[in-house]
C-alpha cells in the first residue's frame, strides 16, 4: 500500500523539483510567512525600535519639538549628572524601591503560604485579596487621596478613634511615598501572591510529607524544605517589582503630582514634565535612556548574583 | 469500619471519635485569624469608594465623618452623567479596549502561528527582535512616539488612544508559545484534506486556541482600559479623553465633590471587577503568565 506522504504546506517536498522551481517555492513560502506575521510585527517593531532608536538621536540633540533641533552631543547626560532636580527624583525614586519591593515580596510570599491551604472561605480570602488587581492607577490615585485625606480620610478618622495623633498623609512630605507605597501594594499584592502561590504548589508533597513524618515542625519544613524551592521566584519577583519601582509614575500623577514639595518627584516623573510640561525633549529623552540603562543593569546584576548562587531564575 | 489511614494525620483523641477522609477540617485553622481580618482590610478600599459613591455630598465632608451614610443616594452617579461627559469616556474607553482586544486576537494569533510552524526568511531574526522589545521601558518610547503622531495628525483622538495597543510582543510571544505546544498532526491531516494554511489556522488551529485568546483578552482589557500614560500624553480634547484619563483629571477641578469623584471611580472600576469575578481563573492564569514576559 502506497503511503501518502505526510507534508505541511510550506514545507513541500523540494528534492525532486526543479532548481527554479524550488526557487519560488521559497518566495511563496517568505510571502506567506510575513503575510501571517507581517501586520503585527511592523505594528511591535514601528512602536518600539524606531522610536527606540530615535530617542537615542534626541538625547544628543536640544529640541523643543518646534524649532530645529539642534545637535549637542553629550552635553544632555552631562546636564543630567549636574542637575540637583534629577539627583532629588532619584533619591525620591530609590526610597520608593526600597519600601516596596521587598514589602510586596515578602507580603506576596506570606500571603501565598496562607492562601495554600484547602480551609474554608479560602475563595472569600482570594477573591478579596486578588480582586485590587484589576484597580488602575487612576482609580488607586483617587481611592488614595479620598482614604488618606487629612481631614475627612478613614485613615485619620481610625487614628482619631484609637486616641492617636493625626496624620498629614499624602500631604506630608515625609510621608506621602509611604502611603503611595501601601496603595502599590494593596493594588500588587494579588500579582506576588499569584506567583508565590503556583511556585509553592510546584514543591513536591513528598517532600514535605516526609519532613513531617520526620517530625520537622511546620516551620522548619518551611525554611528547610519549601523556601529552597522559591529561591528562584523570588529573584524573578524582585528583579519584577524593581523595574516596576523604578518607573513609578501613574500613582504620582493621580495623587501627589509630585508633591508636596517635590517629596514624590521620581525619575519618570521628572522626566514627563521635562519633556511634555517644558518641552524640553532632548533633555527628557537623556533622562529616559538613563532610566532604560539602570533597568538593564538592575536586571542583569541580578540575574548574574542568581547564577552565581546557582538560583536559576531566568 | 476502616478508619482512613493517612500517614500525614497522627490520630488525635478528638478525630477518633467522627471518623473522616478530611481530618484538617474539624479544629478551626489558625490561619482565619490571619486571613480574615486581611482579607477585609484588602476590601475596605473598594467598600469606602462604593458607599462614598451613595453616600449624600454633605457627609462625605462633616467632622466627625460618619462611619455609614446617613441615607444612600445616587445623586453622585446623576451628577456625574448630568455634570460630565464620563459616558463619552466610558465610550472612549470601551471603542478603545475593545478595539484593541480584536486586533490583538487577531494580529498576534496570526503572528504566533507564523512564527510557530511556518518557515521563512527573517522569521528568527524578528522573531528576537520582538521579544527584546520587551525590555524596552516605555519611558523611551514616551517622546518619539508622540512626535510621530503629531507628524501623522494622529494626536487629539482615539486613534491616538489606540494604536499602541493594536499588536503587543508579549501577545505575539504569548501565543507563539501556545501554539508550539499544540500537536502538529492535526494541522497536518486538514493539509492532506486540502486546507490551504489560512484555512488550516482558522478551522483547526483558532478553535484550539480559546484558553490563549483568554488569557490575551483578558491581559488587553486590563492595559488598555487601565492605561493612563499614553493617554495623558495623546489626547487634550475632554471629550476624547478615556475613563481613566478623564477621572485622573478631575482631582484638580473637582477635588472635593467626593460622592461624584467616587461615583466614577466606581463606573471605571466595576466593568473590570465584574470581569473578574465572573472569570476569576483566567484573570489567575494571565496574572501568572503575564509575569512572565520578563
């Protein structure tokens, strides 16, 4: 019995045909292929790579978006490194990074070894917990001012109630980050958790069956047996939740629009009204590359200290 | 009868006596003590914006603020429709997130399957340059993109709002990947049936492909819905605005007229919530997965 032969379209059998032929065989099949491809990867690529590109001309050039740019090589990063204003947004920045990503790390971490657990109401506690998930930044924005309004927020109201000294909140400079921070982290808690949550249930149950039978007390089957295991989600989470940080913009927008006294000013906010309020976009496209490179070396600095330690993560 | 022998439960005197195959459930777990009043602080947010929404103006601004409105009123959701154009914006928004879902389903499916099974010139070479672009923080793109439009006359209206989420390279990756791990053989037989390739993809593959398209929609719905940045950079017109945009906005005119800031709030929030809830472990998986295009 003759077997037919088993072939996907595009991939024709190309050894008993004729040199020619095979020739517009591979046209036919590279028109094809970028007819499938085509649309969306001018759309990823036209959005990305060009502009991508091109931000890196305007960070070598003064241009006001109107006039002729002018071109001045360095002088916007050597701007940069002088400009007292940048230095404060970075330091505004870092604060930001270091309240939040090992905050919602360990928040995450804690609340997927609650969550882990067939007890009842556990859909109530999920869906509570993962339900902020969906809340935009505009949204937390205003939920933020209205909670943690001095004077007529619940946040002071339960101070008030407990006999305890009344906040300035979002409109105390030493304080509005933190509280951005906890509306981050009511609004990110579900992502963390999520990943927390499929990492543990990857742990193999013997393994912690047979601690247990070896009478290794909940916590030290934690610690010994269950936290090896997360090693290398938590390095994803905390590269995840730093590139986040760092580019913290949306919550400062729709509460503090970087005040009060600058206090909440982060680099990506600084860089919006340089280039959008000012209109200086060289300047602003210099600050932008800087950001970019600081992700690229957080990201890589961290995946090597991984791979050093041998925590696989990426 | 037998007792149900599991090596995990050392008998205690209490279970002997209601023999069960689910031993952990007769003591109450420890853990509600935990979990309870958290999963409570995590809705009080949510709680607050919806009373304030029914609560009248006048409380919402009282010293001592009540605890409970006095009386629950919709004068705030009036207001807002009556005083603002938000329907314009819910409408914005819906022609924009829903633009962008179909395009999106549609593009990057096309896309991932190109990349998964067909074999042509350049295919890897954009194929990588797509999943770097990943890495690429949208701050850079922020001032060349809104350049571009301004050249193209785009800037000021919904195409504007639009276009960026009209293809992602983490949809094109997504679905790359999906459509890796689904068998070969079947695309195969509709070949030897005589599908042409487009046939193949969209009678055998497509329909593979649901829980994919799921995850992709629901991962778009919550960007482009959700997005505030590019809006605020494209669109001045109030009347162009999104739903996202046109209530960041309002702090600075409206900062005070909390029931009509919440009653909007609540009309942004609630499409997303009840997707949500109606759909819970597809928003888990992209959750998931969506970390994962790091």
């Amino acid at each position: 019995m003759a077997l037919p032969r088993i072939t996907v379209v595009g991939e024709l059998p190309a050894g008993d045909l004729p040199a020619g032929s095979r020739r517009l065989r591979r046209w036919v099949e590279t028109l094809q292929g970028w007819a499938f491809v085509g649309p969306a990867t001018v759309i990823v690529l036209g959005l990305s790579i060009f502009p991508a590109a091109w931000s890196l001309v305007l960070s070598l050039q003064k241009w006001d978006g109107f006039s002729d740019p002018t071109m001045i090589g360095p002088a916007n990063y050597s701007r940069l490194v002088t400009d007292d204003q940048f230095w404060d947004a970075v330091r505004h920045t870092l604060f930001y990074t270091v309240l939040f990503v090992p905050t919602s790390a360990l928040m995450g971490l804690f609340l997927a070894v609650a969550l882990n657990r067939k007890i009842r109401l556990i859909g109530f506690y999920r869906t509570a917990i993962f339900v902020p998930f969906v809340a935009s930044a505009a949204s937390t924005g205003i939920l933020a001012t209205y909670l943690f309004s001095p004077q007529f927020g619940l946040a002071n109201d339960v101070l008030r109630r407990l006999g305890l000294p009344q906040q300035g909140w979002l409109e105390d400079p030493s304080q509005a980050m933190v509280v951005i921070a906890i509306m981050s982290l009511w609004g990110q808690a579900a992502f963390t958790t999520v990943i927390y949550l499929a990492a543990l249930q990857d742990v193999p149950a013997e393994l912690t069956e047979a601690a247990k039978i070896d009478g290794a007390s909940p916590w030290q089957t934690f610690w010994r047996i269950v936290w090896p295991h997360l090693s290398p989600v938590t390095v994803f989470v905390v590269v995840w939740q730093t590139i986040g940080a760092i580019q913290l913009f949306d919550l400062v927008y729709t509460t503090t629009r970087g005040g009060p006294l600058d206090a909440t000013k982060t680099i990506v906010y600084f860089l919006w009204e340089r280039a959008f309020r000012t209109l200086e976009f060289g300047y602003g496209s210099a600050a932008a590359y800087v950001l970019f490179a600081v992700t690229l070396l957080i990201t890589i600095g961290i995946v090597v200290y991984s791979r050093r330690r041998n925590l696989e993560a990426f | 009868m037998a007792a149900p022998t599991t090596l995990s439960a050392p008998s205690r005197p209490r279970s002997t006596s209601t023999p069960s195959a689910r031993p952990r459930r007769h003591r109450m777990s420890g853990w509600h003590f935990f979990l309870f009043p958290t999963a409570l602080l995590f809705m009080v947010p949510f709680v607050q914006m919806v009373l304030a929404s029914l609560s009248p103006a006048a409380e919402l601004v009282q010293f001592p603020r009540p605890l409970l409105p006095s009386r629950l009123t919709v004068e705030g959701f009036v207001g807002l429709f009556t005083e603002t154009p938000a329907l314009r914006w819910l409408l914005n928004s819906t022609i924009v997130a829903g633009s962008a879902i179909v395009a999106q389903s549609v593009l990057c499916s096309l896309a991932g399957y190109g990349f998964a099974r067909l074999h042509f010139r350049g295919r890897n070479v954009s194929f990588f340059a797509i999943v770097a672009t990943i890495m690429i923080p949208t701050q850079v793109l922020m001032i060349p993109t809104y350049v571009l439009f301004a050249r193209l006359g785009l800037l000021d209206g919904l195409t504007a709002a639009t276009v960026p989420w009209l293809a992602g390279a983490f949809g094109i990756f997504l679905m790359r990947q999906f459509f890796l791990s689904i068998p070969v053989e079947m695309e195969e037989a509709a070949a030897l049936d005589g599908c042409s390739r487009l046939q193949t993809f969209f009678r055998v593959v497509l329909p593979l492909a649901k829980p994919a398209l799921a995850t992709l929609a629901i991962f778009t719905l919550l960007g482009a819905w959700n997005d505030l940045v590019w809006p605020l950079i494209a669109i001045n017109s109030e009347h162009n605005f999104t739903i996202q945009l046109g209530i960041a906005n309002f702090q600075g005119t409206r900062r005070t007229q909390w029931s009509l800031l919440m009653a909007a709030n609540v009309v942004a929030t609630a499409p997303l919530i009840a997707f949500f809830l109606a759909a819970q472990r597809q928003f888990i998986a992209t959750m998931t997965l969506s970390g994962m295009k790091g």
